[in-house]
C-alpha cells in the first residue's frame, strides 16, 4: 500500500513516496490508535493541547476519519495507508506539533457547481490533516457547545434543519410575520482571520492550539496545480470548519438575542422574523451594519431582503397560513431542482442499465423526501409522480430499440397485435410515445412499481408517518 508523507516541516509541501508496513492490522501503536478499540489516558496537568494528542481522542479522530471516508488531499494519500503512515510517522508528527514546527499541507480545491449557477470552492485537506483538525475539533466543540446560542441549529449534535423550521413555524403562528432574509456573501471565503483568532482567544487560552488553527487557516490551497495563499476564509470541506463558522457567527446570534429578535441561523443561513414590514426593514439596516462593522463579514444586500413570509425561502421551504398556523410547503425553486436532478437520472444517454437507475433514483427520492417531508406536498408529488413515470417509459422504450422488440414486448405485456405493430412502426418522438395510451396500459403504474422503481407519493406517505 502506497501514500505520500504528510509535512511536518516548513519544507515543501510534497514530500517523497513511501511504503508502508502491512503488518500492523489491529494493533495497539505508540501513536495510540487501534483499529477496534479506543484506548484511554487520564488527563492530569495536561494543556489542551496535549488532551487534543492524548489516546482516546485521537483514537475517535481516526475512527471517524476512516468511518467517512473521502477523497485524498494534495499529497494523494488515501484513506485506506492512513492507519500505516500514522505507524510510520507518529513520534515526528506528535513532536512537531507539539514544537509549534507542524505546518499543514494547503487544502486541495473543487469547485461545485451552485443553483445560480455559479460555483463555490470546496477545500480538501489530506487524510493526516483531517484527523488532527477532527481531534481538535472533538476537543473545543464541547466547550463551545456551551456557549451557542439556542437559535442556531445548524452542524450542532442532535439539533437538525428540521427542528429549526419547526421553530419559525412556532414564531410565524405568534404573528412574526415579516422576513429578514440576509445572504452572507461568500461567508467562507471571507471569513476575516484576524477575527476569527481573536474571538477564538476568548474562550482557548492554551496559545499552541489557537497557533495551530491560525496554521490551518493560512495554509494555503493548490488551485489548478498552483499555490495561493489564504490570507481569508475558512476552506470548507475539513472537520474544523462547520465548528469555526458557528463560532464567528455566535458572536450574530447573541448579538441578535439581545436586541430581542425572533430568528433561526443554520449555519449561514439567517433568517429573522419580524411583527411588520417597518420594523423588518429596520432590522436589516442593522443588522447588516454590525455583521460589516464589526464582524468584517460581507452581506449580499441585492439577494438579501424583506418579504412577507409566503415570499421568503428558508433551507429550501417557503410558509404559509391556515388558520392562523404556520405550514411548510417546498420553495419553487427547490421543486425545480429536484425536477432538474430527476431529469438527469432518467436520461436517456447516460448509458446506465436499469439495475443501477433503480438504485440511485431510489437513494435520490428517499432523501429528498425525507428531509422535505415536513411540507404539505401530496398533491405535488402526485403531479410529479407522472411527469417522473413519463420518463421512465420513454427510457424503456428507448432500451426496446428495434421494431420487432417493441411490439413483442407490448404484446407480451397485454396489448393488441394490431396496436403493438401500430405503436412499434410509430415514428413520433420518445417523449410524445411515452404519454401514449398503449404504454400506460401496458407499462402501468403497478408494474413500474414492482419492477423496483421508487415514487415520490409513496415515500411521501410512508415519511409522514415520522412527523
């Protein structure tokens, strides 16, 4: 099994090949990790960063490391040599981060495409770097957790996107009525560092772990094989960085406590309720001033705006009233991606067979339902349940290809010869066919259903009973 070392030294970031041992599977090692159990160490005098170092913790680091799997970093080491190199390397690795001498690699880049059709960075650390930052991070989230305010919901352990709409709906149903939607402008390219360290050193006053994330957030990125500098932002994609964005922006969120807002963050989504549409503009204004003023944050002021709350977008869901009590329906907008993903899936050129259709379309549908199961969408998904069967005939019909194959099989699945050879000799498009009354008879909803594909109505009907 073969990686690339991780830096330990100011040296360049790539270093040479090495081979690592295949005899270790299992074994308790002097860097203290082991495959299937957690070790443990009293911490007594310790700083810490010596309780980040000590046994059990990074123990569990590993573990989750390994458990999420993932892509390799610039140094191209995959998860799979990580438990060998830590053998290989631990005594150097412990020292130099103990010394302050530890350097981490720069973060490798991918961009992803975004609704808007722009494209956000996503920051892949090395597999080493995700188990130190993740020791780190299981270390300092305890005692930040403390510290964040009840209003934020996002990256947090047992606290879920769920639970903070159900929240909105409980502010809306009081007669908040007015939405404060603000947009953080690249939140996590343009995290001010200076700050970041700064509030951090509130709370960690064990100076070699404040160093030692400052190292992280200026270690730099490789962009197409380039080195840039990250004198800004916090690169997503690491363990740290979901906890260090909820840090900065609990300064937001208490800030907002107590000028005695209603809102919901989740992560850098904010959106604060208000009685009337005056006192919702006033709120922006601001707002808006002191994330610029004081949190050196950037706020998009064309996407962000006052909305009464059947206009407004939070997480994907958009409210209303009945009755006076706040209901959830899907944004259009998220309707309309799902229907953009669906229409990729059933594609009648992606070359996939039918087996591995079935299965990711199941995977697709089953969460999405599930995390938008808290809207009112019955009559939606029925709707898009036969628009989605549409596509699903026009691909086999497609797959049928050949004019025998076609009427044999609509033959065989109940039509007439007549109309099989009609339909079969048929030169009108894939798509037009596909609504054609011989297929929906033939290719019914029933026998889709048994041949293992999954609907949205079903999985609808069957998350609701979780509600």
């Amino acid at each position: 099994m073969k990686g690339r070392k991780q830096k330990i030294s100011q040296d360049n970031y790539l270093q040479k090949v090495r081979t690592a041992s295949e005899d270790y599977v299992g074994v308790q090692t002097s860097m203290w990790i082991t495959e299937n159990n957690l070790t443990s160490l009293e911490q007594t005098g310790y700083g810490m960063l010596e309780q980040i170092l000590s046994p059990a913790n990074l123990n569990a680091a590993y573990k989750r490391v390994v458990q999420n799997k993932g892509a390799g970093g610039v140094d191209e080491m995959e998860v799979e040599s990580l438990k060998d190199y830590l053998i290989k390397e631990k005594e150097a690795l412990i020292t130099a981060i103990l010394a302050g001498k530890y350097q981490p690699n720069p973060v490798r880049w991918v961009m992803i495409a975004k609704e808007d059709g722009n494209q956000r960075a996503l920051g892949i650390p090395t597999v080493v770097d995700r188990v130190i930052q993740q020791a780190i991070m299981q270390v300092i989230s305890p005692i930040y957790e403390k510290q964040f305010s009840s209003h934020s919901y996002g990256f947090r352990p047992k606290r879920s996107a769920h639970q903070g709409l159900r929240q909105c709906q409980q502010y809306i149903s009081a007669g908040y009525n007015y939405a404060v939607d603000l947009d953080l402008e690249k939140f996590f390219d343009t995290v001010n560092q200076s700050k970041l360290v700064e509030v951090l050193s509130r709370t960690i006053k064990d100076g070699r772990v404040i160093s030692l994330i400052h190292r992280y957030l200026r270690a730099g990125v490789i962009v197409a094989n380039k080195f840039e500098t990250s004198q800004t932002g916090v690169p997503q994609g690491g363990p740290l960085s979901p906890l260090l964005s909820n840090i900065m922006l609990n300064e937001l969120d208490r800030e907002l406590e107590t000028r005695g807002h209603h809102f919901v963050r989740y992560a850098d989504d904010l959106i604060i309720l208000c009685k009337s549409q005056r006192g919702a503009m006033r709120c922006m204004e601001s707002t808006i001033r002191y994330i610029e003023e004081r949190l050196l944050l950037k706020v998009n002021r064309e996407k962000s705006s006052v909305a009464y709350i059947t206009s407004a977008r939070f997480l994907g869901y958009s409210f209303y009233k009945m009755k006076g009590e706040c209901r959830l329906r899907i944004h259009p907008k998220s309707v309309e991606k799902m229907r953009g993903r669906i229409r990729e899936l059933t594609s009648r050129s992606n070359g996939w067979g039918n087996v591995r259709r079935k299965e990711v379309l199941k995977q697709f549908i089953v969460g999405w339902v599930n995390y938008f199961r808290l809207a009112d969408m019955q009559k939606l998904m029925a709707k898009t349940d036969e628009w989605y069967r549409r596509r699903i005939r026009m691909v086999i019909w497609k797959q049928w290809k050949r004019i025998g194959t076609r009427s044999t099989n609509l033959m065989k699945l109940g039509a007439s010869r007549f109309k099989a050879v009609e339909y079969a000799n048929s030169r009108k498009g894939y798509w037009h066919l596909a609504n054609s009354w011989v297929l929906s008879t033939t290719l019914t909803d029933e026998r889709l259903r048994i041949g293992g594909y999954t609907f949205l109505t079903d999985c609808y009907l069957n998350a609701r009973k979780l509600n």
